[in-house]
C-alpha cells in the first residue's frame, strides 16, 4: 500500500515537471529568434585606439554588481539595500550599484554616490547573465532551459532596449557564455574580468580577438558585504562625477579593473598609457612584481619585472594588444589598444547579428510541435486518453 501511493506521489511529480516544461518550452522558445552573426575577424586599421589619451585627474572606485535582499528574500543577498550602499559609499565608492536580478532599485537617500540603475538578467539554470547598465526598464523575457548562441543575442538585444550598456557578466559560471559563444556574439559593451566567482580574462580575449570591441568591469559580485565587498573593483577616469562622466568612461574604456585581496594594499594605479607610432608605453603609480602586455588570442607579448613601466613596439600582425601588472594581492587589468581606421571604433566594429527568418519560422514550428507532442505524453501519463480509449471500446 505505502509502496503504491508512493508511486502515486512520484508519478505526480513527474507529470507536474513536465507540465512546467512544457509551459516554459511554448512561452519562451517558440519566440526564438535565429541569427547569421558576422564572422570573427580580427581588428584592422593603420590607427591604434588608445582609450587612456588625455586622462582626466579624476578618478571614480566603482561597484555595479551587489545583491542585496530582493524579492521577499527568494534571491541571495543578506543585507539591505541601504546598508549595502552605505558600507560602499564609506569605503569610498562613487557608485554602489545594485544589481537585484529583475529589479531596478531606488538610491539610497543622503548618501555621497552617483546613483545608476541597473539589474542583472537572467533566471535561466545555467546562469547565463546580464547587467543592465543605466536601465529605465526590466527585461522579463529569458529562455530558463538550455540556450543556443542566437539565444544569448536575442536576451542581448533583449536588455539593450532598455539600458545604455550591457555587460556580460561571469562567462565562466556554469559556462554561461561559453568561449564558441563570445567569438560571434555582438551589441554588447563590457565583460565582467574578475568577481567573486572567478578571473575570466581568458573569455575577455576570445571576444577581443574575434574583433569585438568589448571594454573591461570588474566587481565584486557581492552577496553580502561581509563575507564578498571591497576586493575587486573598477576604476573609471571620468570627466565628470555623475552618471554622463562614469557612462562615458566605461564605454570608452577609460577605466582599469583591480583585484585586491584583504590583506594587500593596492594602492598602485595607471599613470599614463600611451601610443606613439607603434609605440606601446604603460607607466604605473608604483613598482609591480610583473607587468605583461598580452595579445591576440591571450598570447603574452612582452613582460616586465619588479618596475613601474613596460614599453612594447607594436607589430603589424598585433590586432590589439592590452596590459596587465601584478604585485603582491593586487592584479590590474588595463582595457586594450586597438586597430581602427583612426574614424569612430565602435562605428567601425558596429556588426550587427542579422535575424534569418527561415531557421526562425522552422525552430518555432518545431518548437510548437515539439511541445505539443509533450502535452499528449502527459495526457497519456494522466490517464485521460486511455480513459477516453476505453470508454469508446464499451
Ligand atoms: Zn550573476
């Protein structure tokens, strides 16, 4: 008896699953969209955009990824949404972003930052995520099962309507955005380099060397102030202390990102980076055990020792070429110079994936067949066609 109502229970398990499938499979894949991408190629151009000429003095320490607690707790994030950004601002932040998925957060009120509204995207369960940067507007849609390359340009797109840039966020988790993914996919601005939850600069230069434009962030990723805040940050040189001037310089790539254990000082900062001809020269506020210059497909081009500077002649086969230094507890991250044709970078590298309504009309009648033959199986596992079956013999 105790054996059969617990197939019974189990048996209602099952059906209920597959009944959430199938609602999720009809509502969310049947709107996929299939894309031609624009192949990778590598940059080109007789110019070098440097995005650190004519630094301005003013430099801005940033967060744009905490979660505090959000949706009656349901989500991970310990601390309140006031606390959270008041132990950022006393840290000495400029901007304490709240990243709550789904949910665009108020400012603190009577406290020194620059407020930017933004959310992290995505409930899928292989957390393939977005921040929306500067957003005005929630973007519901997702696809919470499995995800194809066109997938993750669609919720691009998706989220781009509605905020000002959009930053991939963690590529490594749960292979979020596998590396096959970031050599096709384009509309986006940032890739998370460094949070909490790993170093990704690997995934950074698969996205470089197929010649998309992508500038760095780095975040904490915090999920309670505690235990993950203050170690890992974004410094933007800004020409203006509000929203327009930290916008900018992230978008420009006039920012570094800095890993920092607790222990450590990290004090050190970029001083100046510079191109002259095809020289390539980066001088740092203090000596740095290592510092490297890294190119095409992550390949190191030169390395410096226990010094505050690296020089690099730029070779004609070097598509873009970025600096890294460490020393002990710190790791900077500069964003790259890069090939153009001396006019507008990103006007240059402005590739848009192109929508293929044939694959997009097949994967969706599929996708509604597919489903539907889904919904007969659970009317069978329900017992009501065979009901019905018999019910006709009589
Ligand atoms: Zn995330």
């Amino acid at each position: 008896m105790v054996i059969k109502n617990l197939f019974k229970v189990l048996k209602g398990i099952w059906i209920f699953l597959l009944l959430v499938i199938f609602t999720v499979l009809i509502l969310s894949y049947s709107q996929t969209v299939i894309y031609d991408f624009p192949p990778p190629k590598p940059f080109a151009g007789s110019h070098w955009y440097s995005p650190y000429e004519d630094l301005p003095a003013d430099r801005f320490r940033i967060n744009l990824h905490g979660h505090s607690r959000a949706w009656g707790g349901l989500t991970n994030g310990a601390d309140t949404p006031e606390a959270l950004q008041r132990a950022y601002a006393d840290s000495g932040y400029t901007v304490a972003g709240l990243s709550n998925y789904h949910k665009i957060s108020p400012p603190t009120p009577g406290l020194d930052l620059v407020d930017i509204p933004l959310y992290e995207h995505g409930y899928n369960v292989f957390k393939s995520h977005r921040l929306a940067i500067d957003a005005h507007d929630v973007s519901w849609f997702d696809y919470p099962l499995f995800q194809w390359t066109s997938h993750r340009q669609h919720l691009i797109d998706d989220v781009k309507k509605t905020a000002s840039l959009v930053c991939v966020n963690h590529p490594k988790v749960r292979n979020g955005h596998p590396k096959s993914d970031l050599r096709l996919l384009t509309g986006y601005d940032l890739m998370e380099v460094r949070t909490a939850y790993g170093w990704f600069a690997e995934w950074w230069d698969t996205a470089l060397s197929a010649g998309r434009p992508v500038f760095l962030l780095v975040n904490d990723d915090t999920h309670l102030v505690a235990r993950q805040s203050f170690w890992a940050w974004t410094v933007v040189y800004g020409k203006s202390r509000d929203k327009a001037g930290i916008l900018d310089g992230l978008s420009s790539g006039a920012a570094i990102g800095v890993s920092c254990e607790k222990w450590a000082r990290c004090d050190v900062y970029l001083d100046s980076l510079t191109v002259k001809g095809d020289r390539l020269q980066a001088f740092f506020s203090d000596t740095l055990e290592h510092i490297q210059v890294t190119g095409q497909d992550g390949r190191q081009l030169t390395e410096s020792f226990n010094t505050d500077r690296i020089a690099y002649t730029l070779q004609d086969n070097d598509p873009y070429a970025r600096v890294s230094g460490s020393r002990a507890g710190q790791v900077i991250w500069l964003n790259p110079v890069i090939r153009y044709n001396g006019q507008d970078l990103k006007e240059q590298y402005n590739m848009s994936a192109q929508r293929n309504n044939l694959l997009t009309f097949l994967v969706r009648i599929a996708v509604v067949v597919l489903s539907l033959a889904l919904f007969w199986w659970i009317l069978i596992l329900l017992g009501v066609k065979r009901a019905r079956i018999f019910k006709k013999k009589e």
